[in-house]
C-alpha cells in the first residue's frame, strides 16, 4: 500500500465545458492522515465505465497536475492523453448508464489508487446528440398527453428530445423537456429483451417523471424521461390545488424519491435525480398519503401550502410504510383535519401523522417536522407509537420538530356523543426516545363562540400532550424535551405516565384544570424536570372537574423536579364561561390520589402572582401531598424507605413506641430532609446507618445512642456518602441529625 493513498475527493464537481469534446473536473486530493497535497505533482487517471460502476472500460485518459496552495486541481475531460484505441469523441452517451472513474498516483507515476467512481446523471447535450441519434431540433407539444402520441420520429433508432409546455395545458408548471430512451440502451438484462418485462430496473410509466410512448403500438420499446435536477415538483404528475384529489398523484412523486434513494446498483434506471418532493403555493385535497424513507415533503410556504384532509374513513392523513422509516423531512405546510367545516355533526376521527408500530418490527428514525401549521384533526395531530409484544427493535427515536404549531379540537366532546378525549394535539407511546420539541404550540382547542354570547359553544376537554409508556411492558418514553414551547387549553396540558427524563424547560402554559400530570402507575415516572416555565390560569376549572379541584401539577409514584417557575392567576372578563370564581381555591402541587406514594417531589424557587380580587398570591404556592406520609403503625420492620422525600411524616397509632434503625433513600448526598413523629412516639436509633452525633443512650459506647421524638415533634437529617461498617455491617451511606425539635 502507498503511505500516501488519496483517500476521496471530498468535493468533485463537473460542469460542461464551452469547448468541442470535453467536460470540466476539479476535485481535492488528499493522503491517508487526511491532510490537503498542497503544491504537489500528481498523476490522475480517468475513465468511463459502461453499465456500473465496475462496467467496461469504454474510454481512458490520464493527466500529469500540480494541485494548488490548497490541494485543488482542475482538467478537461476529454482532452489529457489518451489511453488505448478508444476515443472520447467515440462514446455513445446515449445508450447504457455511464460512470466516472477517478484514480490517482500522489507520487505522479502509474501506480494508480481508485479514489472514487459515481453515475454521470447527466452529460452536455452537444455530447449526448453526437452519437445517440437525436434530432438537432427539439420537438415541442403542448400536453403530457400529447407526449405519448408523439410520433415525429424513428423508434428503431431515434432518441428525440421534446420539450411538453404543460401538463395538462400550457404553462401550467408541470411541463418539461422529455428525451426519448429505448429499453435496449438502458443496460438491462438482455435475457428479458425485448419489452424487458421482469426487468427489476426497468422504469414504468408513472405519467410524470417517465411517460410510455404510444409510437406505432401499445407495446413501446423505450420510454420518455423527464430531464430535471432537484426537487421533485408535484406539478410534474399533474397535482394542482383547485379541490380535486391529489392523493396519487402526490403518492407517485414520493415513490419516484423513495427509489432515488436506493444504491444505484439496484434502482430502476432514470432514478436518482431528488429526493425531495415540492408543492406549490395553494390548496391541495387529499385522502391517505403514505411516507418513505429518505423522501423530504416541501411546501412553498408554511402560510401559503394547505393539504386538506378528506372527510373519509381512512384513519389518518399521512401514514409511514412498513418496517422502518428513516430520515425524512417534512416542512413549510398548513395541515387541515376534517374539523374545518364542522357545523355540528357529520365528520369522521382521522389524524394527521399516525406513525404506529406498536407489537411490528419498525418506527421512524433521525427525521425533523419544521415550519408547520396543524389545525382541525379531530384524531391525534401526531401519534408515534412503538415496543410492546417483546419487540425491542421497535422504537421511534432522534425525531426534531422546530416551529410547529398544533390545534386539536378537544372541545368538540360536549356535543358529539361519538367523541372522547382519547385523542391529544400530540401522543408519544411506548419505546418513543430522544424527541426536542423546539419553539412549537400545541392547543387543545381554541374557545368557540356563537353570536356574540361570551357563553363558549363548546368546553375544553381532554389532554392536550400524552407521554405515556405501553401498559405491562418495559417500553416506556425518555430522553424528551420541549424547549420554548406553547401548551395551552385543555383539561390537562401534559399527561406524563411511567416515562423518564421528561424536560419542560421555558415552556408557557396557559388556561388548564391541570397543567401538568406525572404518573407510575405501571413503572415510576423518573427525573420528570418542569423549570423556567411560566403558568397562566393553568389551575382552574376550564372545562368539567368540579370545584377546589385545579392543581397545576399532579403527581403520582413519580420523582419530579419543578424549579423556577413562574405561576400567575388573574381574573378572568368571562367568568360564566371559565366558572372560575374570585374564591375557587387554587394549588401548586397535588398528590393524587392521597395518601398515596410521594417517591420524591422537588419544588422550589418558584414565583406566584395572583392579580383576582382580594387574592393573596402566597395560596398559589399551596401543595397537598407533598410530604410523604409513612405508617410504621404495624410494620415490624426498623427500615424506613423515604425515596426521595424530603418532608416525612411517621404515623404510629399503636399506643407503643417504634423504634427506627436504618434509613434508605434516593436523594443524593448532602441534602437535608427531616422526620415528624405522626400521633406517637418514634424512636431512631444508631445501631445501624443513622449518627446522632453526641447523643450517646443508656447503653453508653458509640453508635448506641437514641432519640425519641413524640407526637409532632421534628428531627432533621442531611445524607452522608461514606462507606462505614456498624456493628460488622457496611453502609454505603449515613444519615446524620442535624437538629431536632420536640414538641412542648
């Protein structure tokens, strides 16, 4: 091997000379530690291969260079010195696919290394009319229709270029320039020659990108190809807004990109051309619209490209095709549901983006929904959804939305009898993992009302944002952030159950019975965060709980975080409408249901503001439940298992006292939390992990003191990461008294 392998040309780009016979190259070189050959002689040799990228050789040259002050180099193609019998002028470019080869000598001698070999998509059409028998003037109708009567030529021999000035009329944008190819040139199996039937790389019609050719019988043997490079306009199959249907046609451009993206050995021929499929500015119908991997859907403008759904039975607008779905974009588009003309009745629960694939082998991977505006679904706006049935390959992750903006119509339960708050502006189940939301909104519904009453035509229902994990499983969500983010009217804002590392960070809300909901019903809520966020109105009856209910944050079995939060409550001009009353009573934290298990809840730096009449803003900042309430009544055990806890309460009803020996906990080394004694006596003793310092008992020598603390009295503790041994047992940590008080 040379030491000095040039490992690829990190940018090569040709473009067609203005001279006889040639196409301009430049390209890079640089040796195997990566480091630019600058100023350096080299040897390079091209060739073009016939077929694939391992075809025949059906042309060879090489060139002596000196590369630049930053290792560039640039020739002709066409015109360095010829290798062998073949010329550059003898090349048919119009028949069978054609490859670049480029291999380099650094030493600047024959000792070539192959660096790179890719397709040549397109060549200058001096070059290609040369020798493939084309027409020197280019044909031109009026239709794609036409284009399949086109009969101007020579099928036999004839590779025709004809410019279509529409699609369906002229100048309607979905025209172009068509040059005519037979089967027999395409590189195909020649065992399936002549009509290549069960060809696998044989382009079919698809009346957009490839249009049969009608030419003397209905059993063509070529076919017309679009010539284009970048985006795929959906104009080009013949999509226009106006109401009709696009769904095939929009379904035809995606499979176009969808085969694009296969290695080239393997796609039909004529594929390869874009990736990504463009709409235009307008309004556009559609049923059911299925999604593929590496296929980017564009529109023109986020505020000027509507898809409307269809009013049909299908369950959802835009749906993923089977197994899994990687990388794709959708951008720059209003999504409208069957809602939008909802005058009381008649519609059917349909969803926008329904990405399911729970108990399959699946998901969708490293794909970004940016700039979009989702209005009027009456099922899930987004449903991703994978795990269950053991199936640990089935997960959605690395999934980016930016600038997404997202309206449910939860308040249409009221009055439509075949409609329940199931369904949420967003639902993130089961194995659903490294999700960032960044600056999105996502609304319950905004208020209707008729007529000029300030009485709302609908409540506000349901759960705007479900996190939530598959129940009786392992998959669970985790790793979800929503950053600058809006979540505003529902019943609930976000419903959080048996996930992990839950983010809500400098996120608004606004208008909720209860903001935030954290659960454990089936596995524990862990390292919930909700900080930097502000509340408005977010703990008040909006819609049906009854009154004193509202609670900004629910918790339940979970270990939550809720720091630096800034909650305000005003008064409201529609009280009627919000039956939120100057003296309904408004709390922070919950735990519900209670008594039940506090695992560990963390508030603090938190503000509060309430601006109604006669309201002290400190009553904004009660909490229920967050102490952790243990009852040591009956148990024989001296272990205590405080989770997270740092307020205590041990309730002894024996009429005996209860002696404590060891604490565990979850909290982490250094913080504080203390213990009351809850009507009786509790006795904490040193004989295992707990210190209590000076406090030496009865039985004298260390680590035999004790301290009983009667009925509402208060011990404080702070942890102690340290590996001790007591009484021959090891501790990996201690819980030392800080202070106490007793109750006079």
């Amino acid at each position: 091997m040379m030491r000095k392998l040039i490992l690829f040309l990190l940018f090569s780009v040709i473009t067609y000379a203005q001279v006889p016979q040639g196409m301009s190259h430049r390209g890079i070189a640089y040796n195997t530690s990566g480091v630019v050959l600058q100023n350096t002689n080299v040897a390079i040799r091209v060739r073009i291969l016939e077929g694939s990228a391992s075809g025949t050789i059906v042309y060879e040259e090489k060139h002596n260079k000196t590369t630049n002050g930053t290792g560039q180099y640039n020739f002709n193609i066409g015109q360095g010195t010829q290798q062998g019998t073949n010329t550059f002028s003898s090349i048919n470019w119009g028949v069978i696919t054609k490859f670049l080869q480029i291999a380099i000598d650094p030493n600047n001698g024959t000792n070539y290394s192959v660096v790179g070999t890719s397709q040549l998509m397109s060549v200058p059409y001096a070059l290609y009319s040369e020798k493939s028998n084309v027409n020197k003037s280019i044909g031109t109708v009026k239709t794609i229709q036409e284009l399949k009567s086109f009969v101007d030529f020579n099928p036999q021999q004839d590779s025709p270029v004809v410019f279509v000035q529409g699609y369906s009329s002229p100048s309607d944008g979905g025209g172009g320039m068509f040059i005519y190819k037979r089967y027999s040139e395409m590189g195909l199996n020649p065992a399936n020659a002549p009509l290549y039937t069960n060809d696998p790389r044989k382009p079919l019609n698809d009346d957009g990108i490839f249009v049969d050719s009608y030419h003397g019988s209905f059993s063509p043997k070529g076919i017309w190809i679009r010539q284009f490079n970048g985006d795929i306009d959906i104009r080009y199959y013949g999509a226009f807004p106006g109401g009709a249907d696009i769904t095939t046609e929009i379904q035809k451009a995606i499979n176009y990109a969808g085969k694009s993206t296969q290695d080239v050995s393997t796609r039909p021929y004529g594929y390869g051309n874009g990736n990504t499929v463009y709409i235009p500015n307008g309004s556009y119908l559609a049923s059911q619209i299925t999604l593929k991997s590496g296929v980017n859907l564009k529109g023109s403008s986020m505020f000027e490209t509507t898809i409307v759904s269809a009013n049909d039975s299908n369950g959802a607008l835009f749906i993923k095709e089977s197994g899994y779905l990687r990388n794709i974009n959708i951008s720059n588009l209003t999504i409208l549901g069957t809602a939008i003309n909802y005058n009381g009745g008649g519609f059917n629960i349909k969803s926008c983006f329904n990405f399911d694939s729970e108990n399959q082998l699946g998901g969708i991977w490293d794909s970004t929904f940016k700039n979009l505006t989702i209005q009027f679904f009456t099922g899930h706006s987004f449903y991703f959804s994978a795990g269950g049935a053991g199936s640990f390959q089935s997960v959605n992750q690395f999934i980016t939305m930016e600038n997404v903006s997202v309206e449910s119509v939860g308040q249409i339960k009221a009055v439509e009898t075949n409609f329940n708050n199931q369904y949420h502006a967003l639902i993130l189940r089961g194995s659903t993992n490294q999700f960032l939301f960044n600056n999105c909104r996502f609304d319950g519904g905004s208020y209707l009302f008729g007529n000029g009453s300030q009485t709302p035509l609908y409540k506000v229902n349901g759960i705007v944002v479900y996190i939530g994990g598959i129940e009786g499983t392992l998959f669970n969500p985790g790793i979800i952030k929503f950053n600058t983010c809006t979540i505003q009217n529902g019943q609930e804002g976000v419903f959080i159950q048996s996930s992990n590392n839950i983010n809500l960070d400098t996120c608004w809300f606004e208008f909720f019975e209860r903001a935030v909901v954290v659960k454990g019903e089936n596995r524990v809520s862990k390292a919930i965060n909700i900080s930097n966020c502000s509340f408005l109105n977010s703990s008040g009856r909006y819609g049906v709980l009854p009154a004193d209910s509202g609670s900004l944050l629910i918790v339940n079995k979970s270990k939550v975080n809720f720091t630096n939060n800034y909650i305000v409550n005003s008064k409201n001009p529609y009280e009627d409408y919000t039956n939120d009353p100057s003296n309904e009573k408004h709390k922070l934290i919950t735990l519900d249901p209670y008594p039940s298990d506090n695992y560990g809840i963390n508030s603090s730096g938190n503000y509060f503001e309430d601006t109604r009449a006669n309201a002290d803003s400190k009553e904004l900042g009660t909490t229920f439940g967050v102490k952790k309430d243990l009852d040591v009544t009956n148990s024989s055990s001296n272990l205590i298992d405080i989770e997270g806890a740092k307020a205590i309460y041990l309730k002894n009803t024996s009429g005996s006292l209860k002696t404590i020996k060891e604490i565990k906990s979850s909290i982490s080394a250094g913080e504080i939390f203390f213990i009351r004694a809850d009507q009786g006596s509790i006795k904490l003793d040193e004989t295992k992990n707990i210190y209590l310092g000076n406090m030496n008992g009865v039985a004298g020598g260390n680590n035999t003191g004790s301290l009983t603390l009667s009925n509402g009295s208060v011990a404080l503790f702070i942890k102690i990461d340290e590996i001790v041994t007591i009484n021959g047992v090891t501790y990996k940590e201690t819980y030392n008294l800080v202070s106490y008080k007793m109750k006079n």
